[in-house]
C-alpha cells in the first residue's frame, strides 16, 4: 500500500488542472469519463490542496456577499 501511495504521489498533472477539476467538483457537475482520467492522473497531493484553497475561495466569496447585502 506504501508504493501505492507514493506512486499516486508522483503523478504529473499540472496544479492548474488539479484546480480545475476541483472547480467543477465543487458544482457537482463532472461526467463519469472526466472522473475516471482524473483519478488515474491527478495528484492526491494537489487535490487536496486545491480543495482547501477552493472551500477558502468560497467562504470568501460567501461572507463578501453577506458583508454587502448586511451594509444596505
């Protein structure tokens, strides 16, 4: 399980297309074919960065919006 992990690891997709994978994860709206390439190339490494970044991204953009709609 360890060389599973560590080949995993060194997968080469880029970060960019880790984020956009995410991206798209997070509105629920990944097709099965995309899904099955993504696991098989992605970088869990990257997926779980990009995750956070993604859930940071949107909670920003949730209190923003709370800010301006409590300020009118």
């Amino acid at each position: 399980m360890d060389d599973e992990l560590k080949k995993a690891a060194q997968r080469k997709a880029s970060f960019g297309a880790t984020m956009k994978a995410v991206f798209w994860s997070f509105f629920g709206v990944r097709k099965r074919r995309d899904y099955e390439n993504d696991a098989q190339q992605l970088n869990p490494v990257h997926v779980i960065i990009a995750g956070i970044i993604g859930a940071a991204i949107f909670v920003a953009t949730l209190l923003l919006i709370v800010k301006s709609v409590v300020a009118q």
